[in-house]
C-alpha cells in the first residue's frame, strides 16, 4: 500500500519515544515530489518537558528549516497517530499538501475522527487526508506502551 515504507519509518521514531517514556508517535515530512526524508520527529513531552513537543510539529519545523520556507505545501506529513487539534491547527499553519496517518484517536483525532480541521469549510486550503496506514501497528504500539505504564 501507499505510505507503507514511510509509515515504518515513522513507527521506528515512535518506538524511539516510548523508549524515553514519552507516548509512542512518530512523525515525517516528505517532499511529495521526491519522496525525499525532509523532517522527522517523535515526541518529546516527557524529554524535554515540553507540553508542546508533539511529533508532528517537531518534524515540520524540521522540514521548514531544512527548506528555509515555511510553506509545506508540496510536501507530505506521515504520523503514526491521528493529528491532535493543535498539530491539525499547525498542518494548516504550514499548508501542508497530505497528510497521512496510522492509527485513529477516538478521544482526540482532530483529521476526522472527533474534528474534521483540514477539512474545515472555514479553512481556505485543504488538504488531502489518508488515515488508517498500518493502522493496527500504530495502535498496537500505543496500547502497549499505555498498558505498560498502568
Ligand atoms: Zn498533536
């Protein structure tokens, strides 16, 4: 399937997280065009203490620098879980292209599954969402990690 590759790229870097005691999500940003790696990150809330240091926006901040142009729009972000609202919000701030997910969040999926944000009739852009890219993996690896702390 599409994704698939990245994907596993993304679940490696979510592993890199939970080894560190933060939530397992990994993330990429992908130029679209080339396929070319431009942006990575896991989360680091645990790490760096930072409430906001969600994978999503770690990688795109990558890919932004990377570039030296904050506009992604030819670019494609890969998270092995459903954007939040806040990285939903933050996909919009940088007009990425795609995004492309693993697992959804029933409790605070913001692409589709509680909000529906980059598909906002407000919202000028919009781009293309695909969720669900080795979905139980995704999932798996959260469970896991969340059964382990209880
Ligand atoms: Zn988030």
């Amino acid at each position: 399937m599409r994704y698939d590759e990245e994907m596993g790229e993304a679940l490696a870097l979510a592993r890199r997280a939970a080894a560190a005691g933060d939530v397992p999500v990994g993330a990429l940003v992908i130029d679209t065009a080339t396929g070319t790696v431009i942006g990575r990150g896991c989360n680091t809330r645990e790490v760096d203490g930072d409430p906001l240091a969600h994978a999503e926006i770690i990688a795109m901040r990558e890919a932004a620098e990377s570039r030296g142009d904050w506009n992604l729009a030819d670019c494609t972000l890969v998270v092995t879980l459903e954007p939040c609202p806040m990285c939903a919000g933050a996909c919009l701030q940088t007009r990425i292209g795609t995004i492309v997910f693993g697992a959804w969040d029933a409790k605070l999926g913001a692409c589709g599954s509680i909000w529906d944000i980059p598909r906002d009739p407000h919202v000028g852009h919009e781009p293309e969402v695909h969720g669900g890219v080795r979905e139980s993996e995704c999932a798996a690896l959260l469970a896991a990690f969340f059964a382990a702390k209880r």
